[in-house]
C-alpha cells in the first residue's frame, strides 16, 4: 500500500520542533552549569524558587521536626515557607502551643533561623484562623469580600436588599439593553 504523502507544512512543524527542542537543550545545559556554557539566567535563589504554605496546626509543632521539614523542603528546590498558624487538630491538644507565646516565638526563631542556614525564607500570615476569622470574630470586625450577583430588576423598580449587612462598600447597577 502506498504511504501518503506528508505535506509541506507538517515537515516546517516538524522542523521547528527540532530547533525548539535543540534550544532547550542548549539552555538547560546552560542552566546545569556545562563548562563553557554561560546561563542567561539569574542564578535561583530563595526569592525566585517556588514557595509553599505550611499550615502549624494550634502550633502542635517542635524544633525537631521543624528543622527535618525545612530541609526536606529545601531539597526538594523549595526557596520558602508561609507558615500559617490555625485552629488545632483533634487528639494532639497536649501538643498545642499558645499563639505568640514565649514558647511559640522561640519556636518561630528556630524556625527563622534554620531557614536561613539553609537559603530560604520563611513568611507568615499575620494572624490565626481562616483569614482572620473565627467564631470570637463579630460580622462587624471580620474582614471583607467581594460579592457579584447579577440581578434584573424590572424597569422603574427597586432591587431587593443587597446583603442583611451594612457594610455594602458599592453597588454598580448597568443598563443591559445596549446589549440586546
């Protein structure tokens, strides 16, 4: 059976896929230090590597095991950490720490300096809770968000109340009949 004949656009893809593909190469090589070769990257550091967040868990948390995991993430080509302290988790109670305790803060320290040690950085959200919320927190002193609802409301008619908050920031009402 004859083979069809392959048209001139799919060799000039094909082509173009070789030079890409040779491209890479020579840049990866660049990047892995080959001799002779010079990087048109920055060097990686700590700022410009991925960063993760790290939940402490009712700071349930200890040097040990904080130094084993920052320099897991650090293998793992990790540049930093977000901690972010919340809520406990059931059946390690005896573990807790108190937020922003003196104990909590030397654990912090440990955690900040080991990082660095090692290259990285460490950042922190500035409060516990999901975002600075929880059940102490009044609808009053909880931060804010962003609401978009799409509502018609008849011409010459009001809308229904918008929230049973009086915290609505703006409402932007549009005319829709330029549309249709």
């Amino acid at each position: 059976m004859k083979q069809p004949r392959l048209s001139r656009s799919y060799h000039i893809a094909k082509l173009h896929t070789i030079i890409l593909t040779a491209a890479l190469i020579v840049v990866s090589s660049a990047a892995t230090g080959v001799a002779g070769v010079t990087s048109p990257w920055p060097p990686a550091t700590s700022q410009n590597k991925p960063w993760a967040y790290w939940h402490w868990m009712a700071g349930a948390v200890d040097e040990t095991n904080l130094v084993r995991e920052l320099h897991r993430y650090a293998d793992a080509g990790l540049g930093g950490m977000h901690i972010i302290p919340i809520y406990g988790a059931k059946g390690w109670e005896s573990h807790y720490i108190p937020y922003l305790s003196p104990r909590w803060m030397d654990v912090l320290g440990t955690t900040v300096t080991e990082a660095r040690k090692i290259g990285m950085g460490i950042d922190m959200t500035t409060g516990t809770g999901w975002n600075f919320g929880g059940p102490t927190i009044t609808p009053e002193l909880s931060c804010l968000r962003l609401d978009k609802k799409f509502i018609a409301v008849p011409a010459g008619q009001k809308p229904a109340p918008l929230s049973n908050r009086a915290d609505v920031l703006t409402v932007l009402a549009e005319n829709d009949t330029a549309a249709t």
